[in-house]
C-alpha cells in the first residue's frame, strides 16, 4: 500500500475549498499565524457487521462525507495546543513529553492525545514536535458514527506529518486502534481501518490478521440514509460496550475448553473457529450444544473454566469488569457467528449482484437488527422505533450502527422512492418531538462511499 504521503494533495490557496478557507482565517484569528497544513479523516457507517470486529471478524463499512478537519502548525516549543471551531469544546494545551489520557473523562482532546500517543511509542519519539492545531468536524458527536475514531485517526496522521515521518495506510490504521485503547475503550479496529482505507465510490469488506480491505461494489437502484436516533452514546462513557467484548471473550474461553483446545491463549470468537476448522454455521450449533441461554455467574464461569475467582478476576477480567457478576455468553456468541455469517452473504450477494439483490440485502439488515435487539442487547427503545419506521415509509432494509444504546440507524432506500421517505421520516420521527426538531437537518441525510484520510499542504 502507498505511504500516507502518496495521497498529499497540494491546493492553490486561491482555490481553498470554504471550509479550509474558514478554518485557515480562524486559525490565524487563533494563534497569530497560518497553519502549515491540515490533515481529514471521515466518519464511517457500518453497512453491516456489529460488534464482531473485536471478535475477530470481517466487517462491511463505508466512510461517509462527514469528517474530522484539523489545521496545523509545528511549534518550536514542545508544547501541543488544541483548540476546537465549536466553542462548547474548550482549548487545551500540554507537553508533548507528558501525555496524560483521563480514562474516566473522555472529553474531546484526549481522543487527540491517544492518536498522539501511538505515532509517539510506535517511533519511540524522545523529541516529539509540538504543534497548534484547530479541529472542525461535522460527524455528530456520540452518534455511532465514529467522530471519536476519526479524531484519533486525524491526530494520528497529523503527528506522523509533524514529525516527518511516513507510515502505510494499514500501519496507521493499527496504531490507531491499539492507541484508542488508551482511553479505555476495548475496539476491533473497523472504525480506523475503514477511515484509512476507504476510496470513493465502494464500501469495503474489512478483514483481521492481517488487515486488509476489499472493494465492496453495492447494487444500483437503492441509497444509503442515515438517520440519528438523537439519543447519545458514548463507548468510553459508558461500561455497555466492554462488557460485551468481555462475554465475547468468556465465551471464547468457555466454548474452548469444551472443545479440548488450549483456551487459556484463546482471546476471540473467531479463534474457536479456525482452530476447529468448522463453519460458522457449525458453530452456531456447538454454541446451543455448549452453552445455556441462562445468565453465567461468575462463580459458574469458575467452575466450567476449573479456575479460581481470584484468578478470573486477575487473570482474564479486565479492570473495569471487576464489579460486573453475571455474563450472558450464549446470546452473544450466537450473535457473533450469525452477523458473521450475515456479513460474507452481504458481500457474495454484492458481488453476484442477482436480480433480487436489494430484497435480499434489505432481509439481512433486518435479521441484524433483530440479533442486535434481541442477541446482544444493545438497541434501544428510540432505535427500534426509527427502524419501524424506516421500514414502514419504503426502507428495504433499516438497522442501528455503531455500537448503539444510541445513535443512528443506516436503512437502503430505493433511489425512486428517496425523496419522499425523507419527508415521511422526518415528520414521523423528528417533527413529532421537540428536542429531535431542532436538529433534523444533521440528523437525517442520504450517503454514498466517501474517501479515506487525507492530508492537504498548501502550495
């Protein structure tokens, strides 16, 4: 793959499109100079395929318009200053020799210092340099559509170009997803892959060990709508998300250990698996043999594993589980290998493209949604309402993505019917609530494959 500096692009400053023109003017405003150069990373929507990266699995993103902007310019001194166009943000400033990452607070500049952070270890960097940078983004915050990931990307490739140093798309995209971890979100790596690795026009089925991306043609004939469920979710915020990568991992360990394999070293779902040589369709079937639908205690978790609390605790759950008693292992593995599944027929069916594709496509994304709901528990009443109606105003297919307990929906709309579902949505969902009218316009828009991460220097 081409280092990150194959796609420089060098622009006239006369021909600056607005938002860089607007940014560069409040960037002086800010500092009392001119940024050097600025570097973009998108936001991402998740076709289909969730909660399965970290288990291992392929995903079926897409990087959308929406994005993360930053203008830069090194500093002399060792200091990093961070400024924000939206002023409910607030400035910061540290040294680039002491980053320290709040754990417990995940406000906006510590996604920042994490992207920092990586490309700082990953080079060993006894001098980093330090920088003023000033962020735009336009991907609505908490919304399952991965601002988060995409600041950490963005710093990320603004420290790499800060610092002369070149990596491969693929290289960035890991070193940032080892490096959001520092904020104590336990991710698979879809959300930096996608923002790196994404090109205009196609999605990308996103596979693991090693990375690699693969062009996704979708059908013609259906657009892609994005709809915000106004309801907040923060990964790092919240214990939700974690909790679920730990009953994936307990799963792992238990479905192992009933197979005879070593399952200690086993950490993913997807690891089971391979080492067993089976489908997935098979292993859907060695779930309903090994595991019970019956919530697991932790104390049962001891006995399957023949392993003691203090060793559980020490040994396999991370810090932050400590406090939570009970797993449900059953449900999430059973979501994981059928949206597994889900995600290899979402891509064959792209490929064959037959004449029912869309209907086809439509069904998976609806069986999504319900494993989602119903397997892995991580809808919410606003979501199950906006896929409802979604479905009901001509979606062929509606599901939450991201995370979800929040945030948006995707549904693939027939491009005939376009306008007129956006009319019925809007009215049925956001103009029927107060709090949702006021943000109707970001809240609910079609979208097409964008491009990946970028950096732009003036000429």
């Amino acid at each position: 793959l081409p280092v990150f500096y194959a796609n420089v692009v060098l622009l006239n400053v006369s021909n600056l499109p607005f938002r860089l023109q607007k940014l560069k003017e409040m960037f002086i405003s800010k500092f009392g100079s001119a940024p050097k150069f600025y570097a973009r990373a998108p936001g991402r929507v998740n076709l289909i395929g969730e909660h399965i990266d970290y288990c291992g699995y392929a995903v079926l993103p897409m990087a959308i318009e929406q994005d993360i902007l930053i203008a830069v310019e090194p500093a002399q001194t060792q200091v990093v200053q961070l400024a924000n166009t939206n002023s409910s943000y607030l400035d910061f400033s540290t040294s680039v020799n002491n980053i320290q990452i709040n754990k417990t607070k995940p406000q906006w500049h510590n996604y920042f210092l994490c992207g920092l952070k990586g490309i700082q270890e990953h080079f060993g960097l006894n001098n980093p340099t330090g920088m003023n940078c000033l962020l735009d983004g336009t991907i609505p915050p908490s919304s399952g559509l991965s601002s988060s990931s995409a600041l950490v990307c963005c710093a990320g490739l603004v420290t790499l170009r800060a610092n002369g140093k070149t990596l491969s798309k693929v290289e960035l995209a890991e070193i940032c997803t080892k490096s959001e971890r520092y904020i104590g979100t336990e991710g698979g790596g879809m959300d930096q892959s996608i923002s790196f690795l994404a090109e205009e026009g196609t999605a990308k089925l996103i596979e693991f060990s090693p990375l690699r991306a693969t062009d996704v043609r979708l059908p013609s004939g259906a657009t892609f709508v994005i709809a915000n469920s106004c309801v907040e979710m923060n990964k790092a915020a919240t214990s939700h998300y974690n909790i679920r990568v730990m009953e994936c991992r307990l799963a792992t360990k238990l479905l192992s250990k009933s197979k005879g394999l070593e399952w200690r070293k086993m950490l993913r779902l997807h690891d089971v698996q391979t080492k067993l040589g089976v489908s997935l369709e098979e292993m859907l079937t060695i779930v309903e043999e090994v595991l019970h639908p019956e919530p697991y205690s932790t104390e049962e978790i001891c006995k399957c594993l023949g392993i003691s609390l203090e060793e559980l605790h020490s040994q396999i759950l991370s810090q932050n589980m400590q406090d939570v008693s009970t797993f449900k292992l059953y449900q999430r593995a059973k979501h994981v290998y059928s949206e597994a599944a889900r995600v290899l027929e979402f891509q064959k069916i792209c490929s064959e493209a037959p004449a029912n594709a869309l209907q086809l496509l439509g069904e998976l994304m609806k069986q999504s949604h319900i494993s989602c709901r119903e397997m892995y528990e991580c809808s919410c009443p606003e979501l199950d309402r906006l896929v409802d109606i979604c479905l009901q105003f001509g979606a062929i297919g509606s599901r939450l993505t991201g995370a979800g307990w929040g945030g948006c929906t995707v549904s693939m709309v027939p491009t005939d019917k376009l306008n007129t579902f956006l009319k019925n949505v809007k009215k049925a969902y956001y103009q029927t609530d107060g709090q949702r009218l006021a943000v109707e316009n970001n809240s609910l828009f079609a979208t097409k494959p964008g491009r990946g991460a970028l950096v732009f220097v003036e000429a």
